[in-house]
C-alpha cells in the first residue's frame, strides 16, 4: 500500500476523478471570489480558508458528496436555505448526484467573511 501525503490544494483536487475534481474548483472559485484576501491551506485532511485570523470555510470530497464546513455559525444563519440536505453540527453534504448549490455556498462564504472581519474588528 502507498500512502501520498497531499500537500496543498492543487494536489488535493488532483487527486479526484475529473467530475469531482470539477466541482472542487467551481467551489474553489466561489471562495477565492467572495475571499480574495483569503488564506488557503490545507487543515484537517482538507481545503481551508482564512480571513482576519480565522478559519472561514473548508471543504472536502467524498464518494457520493462534498462535505462543506462553515462552522456552526454559517451553516445556522442559513438554516433555512441548508434544509433540504444533511448536515452536521458545522457540515452539510451536498450529493454528489443532485445539483450543486454553488450561489448558495458565495452566499454562505460572503456571510463568514463578514462575519470574521466584525470579530476581527471588535477583538482590536
């Protein structure tokens, strides 16, 4: 058995059949549009993002979905909009067989950097 150590998000998505692979860098997109200040790394295992010091949104791929991580606090002020799919206390799968809510995953990533930059700013 060989073990590859991934270590950035190039390589990550690389790793992907080409339909996943093309979804992750719609995502990808999204984030680096709503977050151009944005700090990506990997964390977890997983693609992750930074604003003002604070993680903003991962993502990952998996067999028949893509996990999406906002932490609680996003996911919580889309509670409504997040319904029709599973989740997690901070997750939500989108199927990989339905259609991906791209526009609502900008909106979700536009509320985190908001929500990062009023915290950064009450923390000075």
């Amino acid at each position: 058995m060989v073990f590859v150590i991934i270590q950035n998000v190039d390589a990550y998505i690389a790793s992907f059949p080409l339909e996943v692979r093309e979804i992750l860098f719609q995502i990808r997109a999204i984030i680096k549009k709503k977050a151009p200040k944005a700090i990506e790394t990997l964390s977890y295992g997983m693609p992750a993002y930074k604003v003002h010091g604070s993680v903003l949104v991962y993502f990952a791929a998996f067999k028949n979905h893509i996990g999406f991580y906002a932490t609680p606090s996003g996911h919580e002020e889309y509670k409504k909009e997040l319904s029709a799919y599973k989740q997690g206390k901070g997750s939500v799968q989108f199927s990989l067989s339905k259609t991906i809510p791209y526009d609502l995953i900008g909106q979700i990533v536009e509320f985190r950097v908001y929500e990062n930059a009023l915290k950064a700013k009450i923390n000075k």
